[in-house]
C-alpha cells in the first residue's frame, strides 16, 4: 500500500435523489448523502463527520434512520448488485454492523427502507418489475416474509412501518396504496381500495392507525385503518409580478439529475415539461413529515404547508404557508419556484424543519418563527450555505488566499473558503460556465461561458465583470503561476492573453481535436496541452511554437500536469492507463484497473501523485510511481470526477465532480519526505471594493451618525419628561399614603373599641350557656345511672349463661378428642398395610416394563423392515393407480360433453318445474291466512276461559279473607277499649300543654320586638358618630393648610423685611420699601382675610347642609328597609300561627273522630252480643273500617308505659328546642315547626307492636 494518505475534511454538496435524503441524528447533528458519503453535519458547531460508501459503490439509492437514532441503512449498488449496509452511529467512527447481500429472490436494487418501531426489524422494496417488499429480521439477516407488491410493473416510491406496530406496514407507489401485517410468517393485505386509486407519491404516519397520502393530483388523504376519513386539495397559489415579468427559464437549461426509475423526484425533461405547461397546474406532493401538532407536506414547487388537527375532528385544517425565499444572487429570482421539495423532518424536539430540494439545496427554519409570522409566508433559510446543483464543470485555487473557485453547468460561479468551510461569494448567471481560473493573488477570477470570456473582478460583495472576450464555448483557462498571464482553449486553439494589458498576446494552433486540459510548468515558460485527439503538446511561450508532443489516436486524454522540475508529463485518458511522457515518448504506462481516470495532479513537492476515476473513487500514490499496484483508493463522489487540485501548501486536496460535490481532504505522507511546506507569509486579508461603493458607505455612515445624535437628543429629552413625570406622581403618592395611613389608623382604634364590647358580650353568652350546660349534664346523668343499673343485672344473667354454656362445650370436647384419638389409630394401621402391598405390586409393575421394552425393540425393527417393503409396494401401486386416473380423465372429458347437452335440457324442464312451484305456493300462503285466522279464535275462548277461572278463584279468597278479618276485629275491640280510656285521660294535660306554649310565643315575640328596636338605635348612633368624625377630620385638615399658608406667609415677610433694613441708610428707599411692605402684606391680606371668611362661611354651611341631607336620606332608606324587614317578620310570625292553629284543630278533629269511632264500636259490640255470631262477621267485615290493620292484644301494663315514656320523650325534645331557642334574640323556637298528631303516634305504636 501507499504511504500517501488522503483524509476526508469536508464537502460542499448534496444529493437529492438518494430516497429518504435527510434525516435528525439528535438536536443539532443531521445526516445527508454527499458524494459517495453519507455526512454527520452539527447545524450549530459546523464541523462534518463522514460515513463512507462501500468499495466500488455505484452510488447510493436510499436511506432509513432507526427509530432509536442507533442504526443507518445505506442502500448501494455495488458491481451491479444491490446490497444494504446497516451501520453503528453510536460508535466512533461509524462501523458497519450488518451487509446484506446474499439474496434468496431476483432483486436489481432497493429502493425505499423503513426500520420498525423497536429497530429489530427492516422493511426493504425492490424496484420493478419484481417490486418484492421484504420484511427481514437484520440482525440474523433473516428473511421474515417475501411478497410481490405490484405485477404491472408500477413505480413504487415509499415504505413504511407503523410508529407503534412491527407487525403494520404501509406500502405507496403509482395507484397503490396497501396496507399489509405480518401474521404467521407472510405479509397480508387489510385493505382494500375502490374505484381507481390516483398516483401515491409519499405518505406518512399521525397515529398508530392513522395515515396521511399525498398525490400527484395535489389531494391529501387521511386514512384510519385503511378508510378513509378524510380528504382536501390544496389550492395552487397564483405567481407573483416579479414571477409573472420574468420569463420561462430558456430549454438549454441543462440540470442534471440523478432520480431513480422509481423516484418521485422530477428529472430534467420532466422540469422543462413542467416550465412549458401552465404554471397553475395541480401542485405535486413529494414528501410529508409528521409531528405532535399534525404534519408538513410540499405543496408544489418552493412551497411547504403546515397541517394541524381540527379539535374533536378527524379533520386538519392549513395552518401555515413556508416558502423557499428568492435568492437576489439568483439571475432568475423565480427559482425558488422552479424546486421541488422532496424529503422533510422535524428535530426530536420538533424546534427546527428541514426540507431538501430537486436543486440539491438544503433549507430549514425554526417552528417559533412559523408561529410569529401568522398573517404572511414564513420563509426557509439556506441550512449551510447555497451549493451547486449540477455537474461541477471548473476548479480553481490561488496563492493568496485560502479560496477555491468553481462553476457548473447550473450557470454559476461560487467561491469557498476552505479555511473556515464557508462560502465567500456566488452569482447566477444566464449561460452556463464550462471552465474557471483565480489569479495566485485570489483578487480575479476568468470564467468561459458558452458566448464569451470573462475576466472579473472578487469584490467584497460581488463577481463584477470588467473585460469580456469574445471567445465561444471555452472549456478549459488557467492563470500562470505568477498570475501575469492566464490562458484560456476554445476548440483546437489556445488563447493567451495578459493579466496587465488585458489584450490576446499569443494564440497556439496545432490540436485538431478539442482541447481538454492545459498545464503551466513553474516558471510559466512552457505550457502542455492534451486533447481529445490523442495529442500531448509542449508549447514554448516565448516563440510561440511546440517543443515536443507525444500522438497517441487511439487515447482520448482527459487531463495533464507536468511534474515541478519541468521534466515529465503526466497523462490520462480513455486507455484506462496513467502514462509518463518526456521527450516526445512514453516512458512508462501504469494501469488503471478496469476504470479510467479522469483527472490528475501532483504535488508541488514532487513526492505525491493524486488521480480521479470515472466510478468517482481517488487514488493516492507516491512518486516516482511504483511498479505494483500500490496506491490508496477512496470512495468520494458518486460521478466521474472532473477537476482536481491541489493547494499551494500541499496540505489540502481538493476535488469536484458530476454530482455537484466539491470535496476538501487532507493530504499527508507518512514517511513525511518534506512535503510539509511552513508559510512564510500568512494568508492574505485584503479584499476589492469599488470608489463608488466605499463613497456610497461612508456617504450612509455619516447619515447614520447624524441620525443616531438626533436620536439620543430625543431619548434625553424624553428621559427628562419622564423624571419629571415620576417625581411628581411619587409625591402625589407619598402624600396619599400618609393620608390613608392617617385614616387607618383612626379606623384600627375605633375596631379595638368595638372588639372590647363584643368580648363583653360573649363573656356573658359564654357564662350562661356553661350553666344550662352543668343543668343539663346533671339530669343526663341521673337518666344514665339507672340505664346502668338495668344493663348491669342484665350482664350478670348473661355471664351465668355463659358459664353454663362454656361447661357444656368443654364436656363435648373431651368426649370428641377421645372418639378422634382412637379413629387415628385404627386408619394408620389400615393405611399402612395397603402401602406394603402397593410396594409390593410396584416392584412387579417394574419388572413388567423392562420386559415390555425388549419386547418392543424387537418389534420396532420387525415393524421398520415391513414398512420399507410397504412403502416400495405402495409406490408401484400409486404409480399405476395415477396412470388409470389420467385414462379416466380422458374418458371423463368425454363424458362431460354428453352431460352438458344432458344439463342444458335438465334446465328446461326445471324452469317448467318452477312455474309450477311458484303457483302452488301461492295456493299455499291463501291456506296458511285461513289457517292463522281459525288459530286466533282458539286462542281467544281460552284466555276467556282462564279470565272466568280466575274470578272465581278470587271470590273464593276474598270470603276467606272475610272470614279472617272477623275473628281480627273482635280481638281489636278489646285493644281499642283499653286505648279510649288511655286518649282520655291525655287530652286534659295536652290542651294545657298547649296553653303553656302560646304564652311562650307572644313572650318571645315581644321580646324580639324590643331587641330589632335597640339595634335600630344602636346603627344610627354609629352613623352619627361617623359623620362627626368625618368632618372633624376634614376641618382638622383645612386649619392645618390654613397654619401652613400664614408660615409661608411670615417666612416671604420676613424676607421682605430684611431686604428693606439694606436700605437703613437712606431714608427715601426705605420710605418705599415699608410702603410697598404695607401694600403687599397689610392691605391684600385683609382682603384675602375677608374674602377668605365669606368662602370659609359659604363652604361650612353647604357642607353641613350636604351632611345633614346625607343623614336624612340615609335614614329614610334604613326606615324603608326595617320597615320592611318587620313587615316580612311579622307576616312569618302569623303564617306560624296559623299553622298551629290549624294543627290544634286538626287535633281536635282527631279526638272527635277517634271518640265517635270508639262509641260505634261501643254500638257494635252491644248489638253483636244480641244477634248470631255468623250474621255478625258479615255485617262487620262488609261495613266497618276496612282500611284499620289488624293488632294483637298486650300487655295492659306494659303498653300504657311505652305510650307515657314516648309522650315524655316528645315533651323533653320539645324543652331542649324552646331553651336551645331562647338566648339567641329574633329567633323564633317553633316557627315551620307541627306537633306530631296523636292519632298518628298511636298508628306507629300499632305498627311496632305487630
């Protein structure tokens, strides 16, 4: 192997057809395919890392990113075959940790990858015409389950998993939509769509059954497990004027794209297409990104809408409208229009979007920003910078300056800084720019466009052109090293032109084919030219003729340099060999290795040699050139490499090439044979700017100056007013403060008296609420010695019972203990004779088996030799049975002809036979309603038949409930004697009761009246006193303002005073002064005195006349209310004695009802004695008080001591609620409040004793 090395730094450059282009690592870290590479980029750090392809990679088709950031899947095509390479991005560098590639199934390549929820599992799809989707457990390199999606051969552009699901995958292509599972080792569709489904472009998941499908149509589609829910169009956007003014861009417009057969991604003929057809056509959605609010999608191109959920809805509504800004560097500012936007995603923390274009340019923004901006677009930013977006056709570095120069065939021209991977300076132009040269000081640049030449001017800003040539489809220029001269081929002639007089000094004739490559030797005497004719020249510049040349027409060559002593030329060319020329003749070829090179450079050193393959890959040698193949190969672009170069230092390496990638690497040899080169001189800081420009700077700096001094005179003033402003509002508020200080704490000392008097008074409330207390617990406790008295004999007999009881028990557990001990005994012994003989029977059970076993042996093999016999029988046997059933399927086929006429005539004869059923059957269903109508009337006599039985069933009950309800009602009698006695004697103590209660009433009341009158009193009292001390307060302030004005008064006399004793010595002065003295003080201020008492007198008395109407109109209202509040008083008062009236004569109605109850029953019982005992239990159970239930007799003793203690319970309940009542002023003890009715107690009474 070499010991030169090359190390990736870092790429300027993005490939947008790779499927899945860009994707979050973490917060700040994003991966994106680049070259050959795929690129860790740190959005915030800007450094890169990179992930190399395989070796001999075509070119990367997809990538998929793990759920859990950990693993990346590369799809490559490697030599023609596909292979999937998964790598570790947690570890450092990134390894690979699985290659997929020995397939079990036709496959050309992947095209779109998924990894499932939990990043065990990978979803592959094939490209057509297999279009198989793979369900492959990666780790094992398993195969889960194969199926063919597609059997038309249609595009196929995504494959997904469910967020949540392994077993859910989601398949989208060219009116396809599928959803399959995985169940039982195959992939089975759930779904199934009508009509004819439109073309599919991206999709995405919002939930774990919910789908999102863009089409080319412009349509979004929700779907819920395979139906959809819902569906919108999103609506084209008219251009604007500046869109509208511009033309459509020219069809020479040669982009380069690289979309895959199956790709979305729209290719160069389809983006003319797209310019020449009506710019509002439906808009194309390519990619869609899901987050927590609901999801982004491309709406058409330089257009990204935001979608959020509708709440409560199964619906989204637009929400936000990003698009791709204009870019003023731009020639077209329509561009931003002309881009597709093919591939987003959110950050983990959903802060950030990023959006991948067709014009391999990355953008992103911050969601906040969406947010801000809500009436207008919010706009992408560049990510990095503006990069190219096809082939990259001229490179270029100076001495100067760590600069490198490039244009493509997109039609601009950019300029890099390699130092701080940055870019300088770029511009757009109307043609395309095949080649480019910077002069050694990095202050110019000299580009060839299709039409002319150009020579331009690096501003600080700005590629400004200063001289134009009119030179057509120049392809290849260069500085000299000293910068004087810069050369520049157009066909077969080379143009040299000088730097200083701008003017065409020498033109070389000679090629007869194009030129390809032209070199400077060091000292800028010699120049070697290769082209496409096979001809290596050595041109002197100082005669203008060649000195050597080296013809080869079978060679196409494609680049030359010449080494640093000017001795040997070094060509490539399409004979696949590296070729070393002096002296008009080959020395020495060197093989390439099946590729061709492209592109070579050497080192200023002369130690190292660095060429360019057509598959993208570069090749590091050492020189002189080894005879092996000794060299390090890197994968680096994904196309052939154009242009290479190295730096003036030799530390850097710098290739570009058909995919738009420029690639910076660091370049060393390990022997280290003086190719490190320390710089003298740093690099260089000075940059070009116009007279114009820098007048036009400080002309707007000036203007800015005196603009900002204007300003800060404002902001003085303002601040000024403003302290001005403060100290007087702060003045106001001290003084306000003071004053309500002052207020509060009058307010606080007139509280503290109230607080004493309400103390007061609770102390006394307190006082004779502990003595009714005391009463109270007195009489609870002489209730509950006597209850305790009654429980203690009762505990007593109980714990006899239980003595007894706890005898008896121990008695039956000793004799049970003696049964269980004996029971014991005799099933041990019984149980341990049978445990010998089942031991014994074991041991014979054992010895059965072994024998069993040989027996079986021996039978197995006999049994395994007839089978094999059986089995070659059987064979012969089917064998010839599968002969006689193809003999049969002959005749068979035969047959079938005959029974097909047999058939067609069977047919008639049914047809007839149905006629013939269908008239029968409607003779049927006629019978059938005759049928139903006789089955209806038989049903009706019966249920008229059970109705006349239960009738009589129940008269006959309903005698023997008579029958019961006489012998009841003459045991009721007895009960009802005893209990009209009983009524009688407590009516008297009731009625008197009842008296005692009234005379309580009307007491309370009056009571109550006279308390309302003292609070009344009380309330103007404190209304009176608060207006007293209202205006001594207001009074207290005017004569402290008033003592205030005489101070000032005194203070400006005394002033004055002493002024006037100045004047001692001259008398007419003072004469003056004590005049003028008199006049202001003696005179003005008895007229202000004056003036000041009639106001004085004005104001006191329409303040006491404003008091006095205060007070009476506060009084009227505080009459008005309490008149009112007596009146409702009052009217509660009464409505309660109403109602006690009317409970006292519903009482009285009672007891006359109950004594003329008790006198028939008297009645009846005198007649019932006279007559029979049969007629009398008719009589009685027909006519008197059915609705009474019957009771049993008790007790006499016991029932009138139940009726006494609950009346004497009532009348204690009714005590406790008149004293609870009585300290409490206004509340009235037996308001809303009805005695119980006798005759009710005496019901419940009835009820407990049955």
């Amino acid at each position: 192997m070499s010991t030169v090395v090359a190390q990736s730094l870092h790429v300027f450059g993005f490939r947008s057809h790779v499927a899945n282009n860009v994707f979050f690592f973490d917060e700040q870290i994003i991966i994106f395919p680049s070259g050959n590479h795929c690129v860790k980029y740190n959005v915030d750090q800007k450094w890169q890392k990179f992930i190399p392809g395989s070796d001999k990679s075509q070119g990367m088709l997809a990538l998929s990113i793990s759920p859990n950031r950990r693993y990346l899947a590369v799809s490559e095509t490697v030599q023609e075959k596909p292979v999937i390479t998964i790598y570790e991005l947690s570890s450092i560098p990134c390894r690979k940790r699985k290659i997929l590639n020995n397939f079990d199934f036709p496959v050309q390549r992947f095209i779109s990858m998924a990894f499932s929820p939990d990043s065990k599992y990978l979803l592959t799809q094939t490209s057509p015409p297999e279009s198989n989707l793979v369900y492959w457990l990666w780790e094992k390199q398993k195969v889960m389950a194969i199926v063919r999606i597609d059997t038309q051969s249609n595009a196929i552009y995504q494959v997904s998993f469910s967020p949540q699901d392994n077993t859910q995958v989601c398949v989208t292509g060219n009116g396809m939509f599928k959803l399959l599972r995985f169940a039982e080792g195959t992939l089975k569709q759930t779904n199934f769509q009508r009509g004819e489904p439109p073309n599919y472009l991206a999709h995405t998941w919002v939930s774990e059954d919910k789908i999102v499908v863009g089409t080319d149509a412009g349509r979004l589609f929700l779907f819920e497990s395979g139906d959809q829910r819902w569906e919108t169009s999103i609506t084209v956007k008219e251009p604007t004027s500046e869109t509208k003014n511009l033309g459509v861009i020219q069809e020479s417009e040669s982009l380069i794209q690289f979309p895959t057969l199956t790709s979305p991604v729209p290719s160069c003929e389809q983006v003319t297409m797209a310019s020449s057809r009506s710019q509002l056509s439906p808009p194309q959605v390519f990619a869609i990104a899901a987050y927590s609010k609901g999801f982004a999608c491309s709406a058409g191109p330089g257009r990204v809408l935001l979608y959020e959920k509708v709440d409560d809805k199964e619906s989204y509504r637009e929400s936000r409208e990003i698009r791709i800004p204009v870019d003023p560097q731009s020639n077209d500012p329509s561009q931003s229009d002309k881009q597709d936007v093919l591939c987003m995603c959110f950050s983990p923390s959903e802060e950030t979007l990023i959006a991948s274009t067709s014009k391999n340019q990355l953008y992103g923004i911050t969601m906040s920003l969406t947010e801000i901006s809500k009436g207008e677009p919010a706009h992408f930013e560049y990510l990095m910078y503006p990069l190219h977006s096809a082939s990259i056709t001229g490179l270029a570095t100076c001495i100067r300056k760590p600069l490198i120069a490039t244009c493509s065939v997109d039609r601009s021209v950019r300029i890099w800084n390699y130092e701080s991977n940055t870019l300088e300076l770029f511009k757009e132009y109307q043609e395309e720019a095949y080649t480019i040269s910077l002069h050694p000081s990095g202050h110019f640049i000299v580009v060839g466009f299709a039409d002319k030449l150009r020579l331009m001017n690096l501003l600080i800003d700005d590629i400004r052109s200063f001289k134009e040539y009119s030179v057509r489809g120049c392809r290849e220029s260069s500085f000299s090293n000293g910068g004087h001269l810069f050369a520049a081929a157009s066909g077969n002639v080379i143009h040299i032109f000088s730097t200083t007089s701008l003017e065409n000094v020498l033109n070389l004739k000679g090629h007869t084919g194009k030129i390809r490559s032209i070199a400077w030797n060091t000292d800028d005497s010699k120049l070697i030219s290769c082209g496409t004719d096979g001809a290596v020249y050595e041109w002197n510049l100082s005669s203008g003729k060649r000195e050597t040349e080296c013809v080869l027409k079978s060679c196409s060559y494609n680049c030359v340099t010449i080494s640093p002593d000017g001795k040997i030329i070094f060509a490539v060319g399409s004979d696949q060999t590296l070729k070393e020329i002096a002296d008009s003749s080959v020395l020495r070829e060197m093989p390439a290795f099946d590729v061709t090179y492209t592109a070579v450079v050497i080192s200023h050193s002369g130690r190292m040699m660095f060429v360019g393959t057509s598959v993208g890959t570069i090749r590091a040698m050492k020189y002189p050139l080894p005879l092996q193949k000794e060299f390090n190969e890197y994968q680096a672009h994904a196309g052939p490499v154009t242009k290479m170069s190295l730096t003036f230092d030799d530390q850097f390496l710098l290739t570009v090439a058909e995919d738009g990638c420029l690639f910076t690497w660091k370049v060393f040899d390990k022997d280290g044979r003086g190719i490190k080169r320390e710089r003298e001189v740093g690099f260089a800081e000075e940059v070009l700017v116009t007279k114009t420009d820098m007048e036009e700077k400080a002309q707007i700096m000036l203007e800015l100056k005196t603009r900002v001094e204007e300003l800060k005179m404002e902001n003085e003033y303002q601040l000024r007013l403003k302290d001005m402003n403060y100290s007087e509002k702060i003045k106001e508020l001290t003084d306000k403060f003071l004053q309500e200080m002052e207020s509060l704490k009058t307010k606080n000392q007139v509280l503290r008296t109230e607080k004493e008097k309400q103390d007061i008074l609770h102390r006394e409330r307190i006082d004779d609420l502990l003595d009714k207390q005391s009463r109270e617990l007195q009489d609870l406790e002489c209730c509950s010695n006597q209850k305790l008295l009654l429980e203690y004999e009762k505990y007593q007999e109980l714990q006899l019972k239980s003595q007894r009881m706890q005898e008896e028990y121990e008695k039956q557990l000793r004799d049970n203990d003696e049964t269980k001990s004996q029971a014991l005994e005799e099933l041990t012994e019984f149980y341990e004779a049978k445990l010998q003989e089942k031991i014994s029977l074991l041991e014979e059970a054992q010895e059965d088996v072994r024998q069993q076993l040989r027996e079986f042996e021996e039978t197995k093999k006999q049994i395994e030799e007839d089978e094999d016999r059986e089995i070659q029988d059987i064979k012969t046997k089917y064998e010839k049975k599968l002969r006689d059933e193809k003999e049969s399927n002959l005749r068979l086929k035969g047959e079938t002809g005959i029974m097909r006429k047999k058939f067609s005539s069977l047919q008639k004869e049914i047809e007839e036979r149905t006629n013939d059923i269908e008239l029968l059957k409607g003779e049927q269903v006629k019978l059938q309603g005759v049928i139903k109508s006789l089955e209806k009337d038989i049903l009706g006599l019966k249920r008229e038949i059970q109705e006349r039985d239960e009738t009589i069933q129940d008269k006959e009950k309903r005698i023997y409930d008579l029958k019961k309800k006489n012998q009841e009602l003459e045991k009721f009698k007895f009960v009802l004697d005893y209990k009209i006695k009983e009524l009688k004697k407590q009516i008297e103590p009731r009625e008197n009761e009842i008296k005692v209660m009234k005379e309580q009433i009307q007491e309370m009341e009056a009571e109550l009246g006279r308390f309302h009158k003292q609070n009344t009193q009380l309330e103007l009292n404190i209304t009176e006193l608060w207006q007293k001390l209202r205006a001594t307060d207001q009074e207290m302030r005017r004569e402290r303002q008033k003592e205030r004005d005489l101070e000032a008064l005194v203070k400006r006399f005394k002033m004055d005073l002493h002024n006037c004793v100045a004047y001692i010595q001259e008398p007419r002065l003072l004469k003056g002064k004590v005049r003028a003295l008199f006049e202001k003080y003696v005179q003005r201020a008895d007229m202000v005195e004056i003036a000041g008492l009639n106001s004085d007198l004005q104001q006191e008395y329409a303040r006491q006349r404003e008091h006095l109407e205060r007070n009476l109109a506060t009084i009227k209202k505080k009459v008005v209310k309490e008149s009112e509040l007596h009146r409702t008083d009052y009217v509660r008062i009464m409505q309660e004695n109403v109602l006690l009236i009317k409970e006292i004569n519903e009482l009285r109605r009672e007891l006359k009802l109950t004594r003329s109850q008790v006198y028939d029953l008297e009645a009846a019982l005198k007649l019932t004695k006279k007559t029979q005992p049969q007629d009398v239990t008719e009589k009685v159970s027909g006519e008197d008080l059915p609705g009474i239930p019957p009771t049993m007799r008790l007790n006499a003793q016991e029932e009138t001591g139940r009726i006494i203690e609950m009346q004497r319970l009532e009348i204690q309940r009714l005590r406790d609620q008149i004293q609870e009542q009585e300290p409490v002023p206004g509340l009235h003890p037996l308001a809303g409040m009805r005695l119980p009715s006798l005759l009710r107690s005496e019901v419940d009474f009835e009820v407990q004793t049955k």
